[in-house]
C-alpha cells in the first residue's frame, strides 16, 4: 500500500486543481473565439456564486473597464451588474483576482498600492 503524507496531498492537490483551472480557462476561451453564447436557459441572469465565481465576475466587468482602473472600479462594476452578489464576495478576494491577472498577464499593474493608495490596473488588449 502507497501511504502519502500531507505535504505530499497538498502538492498534488494544487497542481491537479492548476491544470484543471488551465484546462477550463481554454475551453472558456475556445468557446469565446468561436462566438458562442451560452443559451439563455442555461445560464442565470445574475452571477452565480461557487469555486471561480470571482474570476468569472472580474473577468465579465473587464471588458467594460477603459483605461486605468482600481479594485474599487471593478467591485462598482460587479456591482452595478448584480448588487446580490457583490455583496457577499470580499474586497481581499477581488484584490487576489486582480493580481493573479496580473501575473498571468491578462490585465497590465500599473502602479502597486501602499497604504491608502490602491493598485491601479490596465486590461491588456
């Protein structure tokens, strides 16, 4: 029998979850090139809460930012398109989002926040 510490679990855990995440966000994006829509039964009015949910939502608001933006930009956003949900994400959760953009390149940081001062962010076209 294979005994499997956790340290051993978490590791593959994260890479499992990384690749899944990698796979979903090229089906999204082979889905989004072809000019699909999701038909209107099958998708809710609202944005749906669950595992990405804040991606999702920080993803569909980028597209209606233009130039420089701010957390508090896109958490009004979310908000303007639906107040329910937004309610019940956190500003540290949209925060993580932006920043994981960043680093994977889909939205430009530019310039980190200090203190008071938020990170402003440019999408990448």
């Amino acid at each position: 029998m294979v005994m499997m510490n956790e340290r051993e679990y978490n590791k593959l855990k994260r890479a499992i979850e990384a690749e899944y995440h990698r796979k979903l966000e090229a089906l999204e994006m082979v889905w989004r090139m072809s000019g699909g829509a999701f038909p209107t039964d099958s998708k809710p009015a609202g944005l749906t809460l669950g595992r990405g949910s804040t991606l999702n939502a920080v993803r569909s608001v980028l597209e209606d930012l233009q130039g420089e933006f701010t957390l508090r930009d896109v958490a009004q956003e979310i908000t303007a398109k639906d107040p329910a949900f937004v309610a019940t994400m956190k500003r540290s959760s949209i925060s993580s989002t932006l920043k994981r953009l960043a680093e994977k390149g889909e939205i430009e940081l530019v310039a980190a926040g200090s203190g008071k001062r938020a990170s402003r962010y440019r999408v990448v076209r």
